[in-house]
C-alpha cells in the first residue's frame, strides 16, 4: 500500500464525518425522521440517511483510483453505476415508501449488470474440485447479490450494528485481498471501513442518526460487488463469505423460517436474532 | 457490538483460514453458517444464558 492508498483512506473516513454531519442537520430540518414504532429498538424520533455519506466517500475514493489506474472501468462502473441505483432507490424509499414490486426490479438490474461487467461468477472452488457453474453460476451471483444488499437493510435495525458489520468485514476483508496481492478490491474495502469509522461517529449508540435503506442497501451491494471482483482465482470468494455469514445466517434462516410457517415474508417484523439479544440485554440492563 | 467481536474472533480466523487453505473454503462457508444459524435460533428462542 503506497502512501497515496494511505491517504485516501484518510479521505474516505474525512468525507464520511462530514458528510454524515451534513446529513443530519440536513434531515433535522427537512423532518426526514424514524419515528418509533411498536418494532422499533429507538423511543425518539431519529433522522435517516446518514449512510449517503459513506456512499459518497467510498465512490469519491473509487473515481480516485480509476483516475491512477488502480481499478478497472469495469469495476468502476459496477460499484458505482449499480452502487448508485441501489442507493438512489433505498434514498428514495426513505423519503417516499416506495414498494417492493419496484424496487426489486431496480435491484435486480444493479446485480445483472454488475454480474455483467465482472464477467460473471468464476469456478469455485469445493475441496479438491474447481466447478464452473456457467450460466447457472451467474444467475446465482445475481441472486446472492440482490439478497445480500437486502439482508443488509434488514440488518440494520440497532444502533452501530450496520456500521459495525462494514468496518469488521471491509478491514478484515482488505487484509485478506492484500495478502493475496489483490490491491484493487482490498484497498476500496478499506475505503469502505475507513468511511463506515467516519459514520459510526454519528451512529454510535446512542445513535444522532440512523444509516437508511440508501446505505446500507450499498453496503450490501458493494461487498457483493467487490466479492466477486476479487473471486478471479478459485480459492478467493469463500473469504469474504464468511465475514458475511453473521449478517446472512441470521437474515436467511429467518426468511426460510417465515416461508415455512406461512408468515408473509417480505412485510417488516421485528423478529432477527439480534433484534431478540436488544431486547434481552435492555431488559437485564434496566433490572 | 457483538457482530464486531464475532467478525474479529470468529469469522476473521475463518476467512483467514479459508484463505490460506482454498480447498477448505466450502466446508468453513458451512461450519461458519451452521454455527451463527444455531446461535440465532438459540438467541430467538431465548435459550442463551443472560
């Protein structure tokens, strides 16, 4: 990592702080508040958005880096044209509920063309054998990316828990590209958790503002995204993978558990594992 | 934050792993999911100690 990766993290964690300030006096006056509900982990009106920050920081960081020939156009233009749609409509539905029959579509068109331009889902490796799924493999990718910036709006429903997961996987992740030489998707991870620190300032419990679908449908997409732009060799999605899995095993066994017994799965609930160990650790807090 | 401390102790040795043994990739991907999926069920059914 040369010193001018060095300071654009610097930038990326910059922007973030004052773009999310930015955001919360914009949202205080503008009334783009969460108001508590009966599924609500908060009691006070909160403003929304603040995520919108460490989008821009991290696309800031990006263009940078195109411009220095460290990443590609292609993958350029995947975090950024499909990262922007993703966080435009998430934006959106916080301002305006908008409904799942087109946002899904709008989804759906981000992970296509981000499959699209990465050159779809490489072999993966299963113990000793390297299977190319073929065109099989790329609708998955599409899938796992489109469930994956869905589960991560899910997620996001305590205070730091979104922010948290972005810096853990995105600093960890890094390291792990960068061990194998990846620089490209390492550093833009990096960008990322750089900019979620600048943005944990602000959502740190108690929270000044919550991160909003715009956000944290991004986070979820550009992990996806930069999964499959380090996944070139064999062995190099399956690290990543697992930084997620504390994200989607509990978002995953949940929607298989409302399909199952009958509950409609694509309406609000309050039912995460996490949501049950807020509630719990409140309540041993208050006695 | 929890899901900070799991990611640092848990799933980072994982991936690290997986990492440096590709052929285990698959197989740590499954243990990792079977774990956190049964501390979730543990979690939603209120059976993990306080």
């Amino acid at each position: 990592m040369s010193l001018v990766h060095a300071g654009l993290l610097v930038l990326a964690w910059l922007l973030s702080t004052v773009l999310t300030y930015i955001l919360l006096r914009y949202a205080i006056r503008q009334g783009v508040l969460d108001n508590p509900n009966e599924r609500s982990s908060h009691s006070v009106p909160t403003p929304r958005g603040g995520g919108l920050g460490i989008v821009l920081a991290t696309l800031v960081v990006a263009v940078v880096l195109h411009r220095t020939g460290s990443v590609s156009t292609r993958l350029l233009l995947a975090l950024g044209g499909g990262g922007l749609l993703v966080a435009a409509t998430g934006t959106w539905d916080d301002l305006r509920t908008i409904p799942a029959r087109w946002r899904f579509p709008l989804h759906l068109m981000a992970s296509a063309g981000a499959v699209a331009l990465l050159g779809g889902l490489p072999p993966l490796r299963f113990g000793s054998a390297v299977v190319d799924l073929g065109w099989i493999g790329h609708i998955l990718a599409v899938l796992a990316i489109t469930w994956l910036l869905n589960l991560y709006n899910f997620m996001d429903g305590i205070d730091g828990i979104a922010g948290g997961e972005a810096l853990t996987v995105a600093g960890i992740g890094g390291g792990l590209f960068a061990l194998a030489g990846q620089w490209p998707p390492a550093i833009l991870l990096w960008a990322m958790g750089a900019a979620a620190v600048g943005f944990l300032h602000w959502n740190w419990p108690p929270a000044r503002i919550f991160m909003g679908d715009g956000g944290s449908g991004f986070l979820g997409y550009a992990f996806g995204v930069l999964a499959l732009a380090g996944a070139r060799e064999p062995c190099h999605i399956w690290p990543l993978a697992i930084l997620l899995i504390a994200f989607v095993a509990d978002a995953t066994v949940n929607l298989i558990r409302r399909v199952i017994s009958g509950q409609k799965w694509y309406t609000a609930h309050c039912n995460h594992a996490y949501q049950h160990a807020a509630r719990r650790w409140a309540i041993a807090r208050s006695r | 934050m929890s899901v900070m401390l799991i990611n640092l102790f848990f799933l980072g040795p994982l991936a690290y792993l997986a990492a440096a043994r590709p052929s285990w990739g698959a197989l740590l991907f499954v243990l990792s999911f079977s774990v956190l999926a049964l501390v979730a069920r543990c979690l939603r059914a209120g059976e993990m100690p306080d």
